[in-house]
C-alpha cells in the first residue's frame, strides 16, 4: 500500500501580494493619469450680467434699460485626464483643443492680457457702431502714421505708430486738416511735423515728396488713420471680463440707453456676438456653454451669430428661442418686432 503524498504545509495564498501589487499599481497610475496635462481645454458656463450695466454716460439725456440684456461669458481651464473624463459626462462641457485658444509659447499673463486687449478694442466698435446707428458723429482726436508710401524720405525720420500732432506749428487732429497744411510748400522742401512717441512730443523735420498721381504736387508719403471719441462721456466698463464676444451686446446696451423706451418691453434677452466697424456680428467660441447659461439665467430668447447657429441647436437647452443675426439691424429689427407683440 502507498501512502497519498502530504501537501506542504505554511505556504500562504499568492492573491494578497496580487492585490496589493494591483492597489500600488492603480496609485501609480493614477497619480500619472492626475499629473499629466492634456493639451485640451475645458469650456463651461461663465458668469452672466447685465450689458446695460456696464454703459457709462454722461453729459446728455440717458434712458437706463429697465429690462434685462444679459452678457454671457465661459470659464476654460487645463484638464488632466480624470478632469477629460469627468467632462465628458456634463453635456454643458466642451474640450476643446489648446492650440486654438492659446498661442504656442503664450504665458498666462500674455494670455490675460491678450483677450482684455481684445475687450477694449471690442468695446471700443461698440460704442462707434452704436453711436453711428444713432446718427451721433464721432469726433476725431489723433493722427496715427499705419503705412508709409515706399520710397519716400518721412520714412527714414518717422516711424509706424507716431501719432501726428502738428504741421509746421498748425495743431491737426484729422486727416482732412494736414493736406492745406502743405499747400504751397515745394516737392524736396522740408516741412516741420510734430509727432507723439513714447508719450514725448518731438518736432521732426520731414522733407516732402512728390505725389505719383499729381506730378508737381507735394505729399508727406504716408497712410494715415484716425483715432476717435464720442461727442460726449461713454464708454463700457465690463470690469474683469476679457475677450470681443460681448460686442453685438454693449452696442445694444448702448442704443437703448441713449433711445427713449424699452427695447426688451419686459422680455429678459441674452446674447453673445463680436461687433465690427460695419455693424455686421461676428462669430464666438463657446455657444453650448452660452446657450445653457442664458436659458439658466432667466432668458426668453438669446442672439446668436449667423455663423454659430447651427452649434447653438446642438446645446443642452428646453425652452430658450434661439435667434440668429447677422449684423446689428437685423438684432434691432427683432427685438422691435418683440415690443410690437407684447
């Protein structure tokens, strides 16, 4: 007879060393997973306010809305992976790649200060598109040298950017006033032309050159533009927001407060566009997060550029209108057609 053969004894299981192999794994690749930056950015609803609230105004009759305007932002942020996975479950979230928010090599501080460049600027065409909607002229306050002609000799004394303050001693503040500055000056003859640089005044002797359309005729050879102002106090102070997509928005702001009436006639409107030099709106990154944020905060309809309509069906929204525009008449036109149905 042959005795079975006697299993070892005092060797343990392996499955605890398994799992715990399996938990130092998991950390280690979770802290890889949580340390390592995607080159995506997550887009989310921002903050909302009233546009009307930021027209400043003085010196002439003003009408403050008393309904609602309502100004939409995003908030973006960096995401690791867990953060892209997480996003992926809230349809009001969007990534979005970095490269076509972030300029390669941008620090955040260039960042910030790139899109509050933006704000003025946008700020800026509100004002003048609202004010020429209006009928009110704006009033031209500086010379700035763009371009200059090729060739000519003001180039090898003035520079792009020199903001022309003087003809021979005649104070100028638009285009128009320099050319019978000039007048009776010979082609080759020098010319005195006080200019602004660096926030210092300087008297630069210019020789002039002759026009190629006009032989015989004198020019200083350059292309200038003309900064201006309105007629009175106003301006849009929007505080710590950045970027041009609340330009459609702060021109209508203005127009109501400058218009007698109520454009909304009660109705709480949000909206979102860049405005430019003629009046027409321009596209915006981040209409799904624009379009819950409004329908969120109240509002009956929101505005949307022509271009970003289509992506504005696709947000996550119940009862919101969306109203597509093209340029600021035709936003008008609606918000009038509004008023005539309350």
């Amino acid at each position: 007879m042959t005795d079975s053969p006697t299993p070892k004894q005092g060797r343990s299981a392996p499955w605890p060393l398994i799992l715990i192999g399996s938990l130092i794994l998991m950390a280690v690749l979770g802290g890889v997973a949580w340390s390592v930056e995607l080159p995506y950015v997550a887009f989310g609803p921002g903050p909302v306010s009233d546009a009307a609230d930021a027209i400043v105004v003085e010196g002439v009759d003003s009408y403050p809305p008393d309904g609602e305007l309502l100004m939409l932002t995003i908030v973006s942020q960096d995401v690791n992976i867990f953060e892209a996975m997480i996003a992926g479950f809230d349809p009001t979230i969007d990534l979005v790649e970095k490269q076509r928010v972030r300029r390669v090599g941008e620090s955040d501080e260039e960042y910030r200060n790139r899109v509050l460049q933006q704000m003025d600027d946008s700020n800026f065409r509100a004002v003048a598109v609202a004010l020429d909607y209006l009928g009110i002229d704006m009033v031209s306050t500086e010379v700035v040298i763009n371009e200059f002609v090729e060739g000519v000799p003001a180039a090898d004394v003035l520079e792009l950017g020199d903001t022309i303050a003087a003809v021979n001693g005649v104070g100028v503040s638009s285009v128009a006033e320099i050319r019978p500055l000039i007048e009776g000056v010979g082609v080759g003859e020098p010319i005195t032309v006080t200019i602004s640089r660096g926030g210092e005044l300087l008297d630069i002797e210019v020789l002039l050159a002759e026009r190629d359309d006009e032989p015989g005729v004198p020019m200083i050879g350059v292309i200038l533009g003309e900064l201006s102002e309105p007629p009175f106090p106003l301006g849009v102070e929007a505080g710590d927001v950045g970027g041009p997509s609340a330009g459609m928005m702060h021109t209508i702001a203005i127009i109501d407060t400058l218009t007698e009436g109520e454009l909304t006639n009660g109705y709480v409107i949000a909206g979102t566009g860049t405005i430019r030099m003629d009046g027409t709106v321009g596209s915006i990154g981040g209409i799904r997060q624009k379009v819950p944020a409004a329908e969120a905060a109240g509002a009956t309809h929101i505005l949307v550029p022509e271009g970003n309509y289509e992506s504005a069906l696709t947000a996550e929204f119940e009862d919101i209108e969306i109203i597509p525009v093209a340029t600021i008449s035709e936003a008008l036109a609606f918000l009038e057609s509004l008023s005539e149905a309350a």
